[in-house]
C-alpha cells in the first residue's frame, strides 16, 4: 500500500488542515482544556453553533452527499483525509445522525417530498435526528424487532418500545424500524419510519449510564398516529432500508487518531508531572502506543478497500473491534498509572480532572454499541476466515 498522498490530496489536506488552524481557533473558547481530553464531556452547544455556521458557510457540513442535495460530492480519499484531519485537530464534527445516518439514507430511498423537507433542515443544523432501532429484546438480533405499526387509513398507528435511544431527549426526529406483517418472515415484515418526536404518545424516559451521564433512553410509543408519507422506501422492505451503507465513512480513523491521542495526553501528564512509573506500567503503554499505530493501519486498510471501489466486510469488523477494544485498555492502563488516585472522581480534586476513571467508565459501552465485539468476532470468523456457522 502507498500511504503517501497524490499531489491533488496533499493539496485538499493542506486546504483542510489551513481551515481549521485559522477557523477553529476563533470559535474555540480560551483555556478550555477539556477538548483536548480523551474523555471530553461535549462541546458546549453555542461553540457548536458557531462552528456550524462556519462549516455551511463553506458547504463542508456534509461533504460526502452529492452536489445538488448540498453536498461536496467528495470522493472516498478526500473524505478520509478531511475526517483524518479533523481528529487530528480536535475539531467536532457538527452533523450528527442527520448528516452521517438519515441524510444519506434519504439521498438513496427517500420521496422528493421527503428530500425537500428534511435535507436541507439537516444541512443548516435546525434539526436533531435518533435511531429507534434497538427495543428490550431485539439489539444483536435487529430482526427480532416487535414495536408494531398497522395502517388506519392514510396514518400509521405505532405502539411498543425502543431502548439505548442515543440523544433522544435532544431529538425532533426518529428514523425508525416497526413490525408491519407480523406472519411474513422476519426480516420482510419490517418498513422504516421518519417519526415526528413531537407526535402524542410518544414518552422518552432518561437510561443513566454508569458513568452517571444521560446519554441514551427508553422511548415508549402508545398509539401514536404517523402519516404514510413518512414510510421510507417500500412496506415490509424495511429491512433494506434500514440496512442501507448508512455511514460514508466508516474506516475508524476518528477513533484511531483519537487513541493515539489519549496516550500522548496521559504522558504528557505523567511526565510534566514526574510520575515514575513502574516497568508493568511502561510496559504497558509501549504496548498501547504499538496498538494505537495498529489501529490505524486497520483503518487504512477499510478506506484503501472503500477507494478500490470494494465494500469492506469483516476488515470494517475488525477495525471496529480492536479500536473498541484497545479504547477500553488505554483507560485501564490509565487507571494502572494513577494507582489509588484513579478513585478519585470529583473532577476538581482528581488528577487530570478524573480524565482516566470517567474514561474507564464511559468506555465500557464502545464493545456493545454498534454491534458487540463478539457480533464482530462471528463476522470476522465466518466471512474473514471462512468458518461454518456456530
Ligand atoms: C452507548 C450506546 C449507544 C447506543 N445507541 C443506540 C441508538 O441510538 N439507537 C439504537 O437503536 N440502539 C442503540 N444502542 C443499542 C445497541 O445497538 C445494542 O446494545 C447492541 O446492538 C447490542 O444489543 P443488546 O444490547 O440487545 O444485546 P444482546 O444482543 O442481547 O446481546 C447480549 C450479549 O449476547 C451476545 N450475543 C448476542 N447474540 C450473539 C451471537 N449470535 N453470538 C455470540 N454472542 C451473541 C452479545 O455479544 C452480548 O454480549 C446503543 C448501545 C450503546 C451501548
């Protein structure tokens, strides 16, 4: 693999790289050290509005949707290097699952109605969009989904139960999955919904996670009245929709970069503060700081597949698993360094305002969420290494 850029992707890094040295700085707040943490407790939403107002003013909130939905139309490369260099800068990403997950969808399955009203919402940041897929006892086994929607005239009528609802509390809009034909099997009985949030009988119920934050809910639907115009792509062919390449990008190298990172800051830490590590504990970080080079390999390869104009399979697995993976051991080695001291929780009294313990906590959910690393381990076992089926 030739790693080095063509002449024409150093020339858009370089104009990425200049953007964002001269841009972000003005919108940053001074001395907020937090973002430059492993663990950062989100940028505050007027910082986020700014930004965005920035990145439209340049056409860059969703570089990767085509040209005339308002997009860059980027290629494979030039989106690589644009995230690549974003995670390298520290500098948030400011669509959300509007930009990354529905816009896309939407661009391939959507109505010209359904186009016309929600892109170009999305496009100026005027709406927050969630994924009602998971319910309590469908995740790893989508299908299994028994939230329930049957047609009363021109309208829908939805009742059951989403949970682990990333940003539901925030949200306007849900893009969900709902049972239709329950006698059809599974996986054909299912149709794909854009669901208003404000619509009545709708009530989102916080999940605290144990890191003591409000991250995800449970979102439960009682009679709630949805207009068939909202039905993306065909009835019962849900499944497809949903299952669509919703992200553009999905080698990792966010997280690769940000892995790199979480190491750098730890030392610097240590050794701006003389800590003296036992040898387990060097040990372990020259391993972390191997791994975090591997990482990246691994998503080099994901976008060098994607640039061939191949679909990645297991090797998107992969990467997602040793990052998730590697994630949770960076923030236990952490809490190795600091001894006693990884206890210490209250942000103002905890060395590296308890960075490394929240780190600890907060990473627990990256080996489940987008698909458990065992999910991950069955790819790769099945379509990596050619074995039979459990
Ligand atoms: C931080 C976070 C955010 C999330 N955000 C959202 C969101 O916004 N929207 C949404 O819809 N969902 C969201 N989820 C849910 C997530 O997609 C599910 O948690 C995930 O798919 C796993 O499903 P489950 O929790 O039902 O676990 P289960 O599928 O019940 O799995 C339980 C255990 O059994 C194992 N297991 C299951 N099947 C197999 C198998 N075939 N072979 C081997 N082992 C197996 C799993 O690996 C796991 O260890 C989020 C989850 C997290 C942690």
């Amino acid at each position: 693999m030739d790693f080095r850029d063509t002449p024409e992707q150093a020339k858009w890094r370089q104009e990425v790289r200049e953007f964002l040295r001269t841009e972000w700085p003005k919108v940053r707040p001074a001395n907020d050290e937090d973002l430059d943490a492993p663990y950062q407790r989100g940028v505050a939403g007027d910082v986020l509005k700014k930004w965005r107002e920035k990145l439209a003013e340049k056409g860059w909130i969703a570089p990767a949707w085509p040209k005339e939905y308002g997009g860059l139309g980027l290629g494979v490369m030039e989106q690589f290097i644009m995230n690549e260099e974003f995670a390298e800068a520290r500098v948030p990403q400011v669509g959300g699952m509007g930009v990354s997950m529905i816009g896309p969808t939407l661009i391939i399955h959507g109505t010209e109605e359904q186009k016309r009203e929600h892109l170009p919402r999305i496009l100026r940041g005027e709406v927050q969009w969630c994924q009602g897929y998971s319910e309590p006892g469908a995740g790893s086994d989508l299908a299994s989904l028994q939230t329930r929607a049957v047609r009363d005239g021109d309208d829908w009528i939805i009742n059951g139960q989403k949970i682990w609802t990333s940003g539901a509390h925030n949200a306007d809009w849900m893009f969900m999955l709902a049972r239709t034909d329950p006698d059809a099997p599974k996986h054909r009985g299912i149709t794909y919904f854009l669901v208003d949030m404000k619509s009545p009988g709708i009530t989102v119920r916080p999940l605290i996670n144990m890191a003591g934050l409000h991250n995800f809910n449970e979102v439960f639907f009682e009679d709630v009245r949805v207009p068939h115009k909202n039905v993306v792509g065909e009835v019962n062919r849900g499944w497809y929709v949903g299952t669509t390449t919703l992200d553009f990008e999905r080698s990792s190298i966010g997280n690769a970069v940000g892995q790199r990172q979480a190491i750098e800051y730890y030392l610097r830490w240590a050794k701006k503060n003389g800590v003296r590590l036992a040898e387990p504990t060097r040990i372990e970080w020259a391993d972390r700081w191997v791994e975090a080079a591997v990482a990246r390999m691994l998503s080099y390869r994901v976008v060098s597949l994607q640039a061939a104009g191949r679909v990645p399979n297991y090797e998107a697995s992969m990467a997602k698993l040793y990052n998730s993976e590697l994630s949770q051991r960076i923030a236990r080695t952490a809490m190795k360094m600091l001894g006693m001291w990884g206890q210490v929780t209250e942000r103002e009294r905890a060395p590296m305002r308890a960075r490394a313990p929240m780190s600890y906590l907060a990473t627990v959910s990256a080996t489940i969420a987008g698909g458990t690393s065992e999910i991950q381990r069955n790819i790769i076992a099945m379509r990596g290494l050619g074995l039979p089926r459990g």
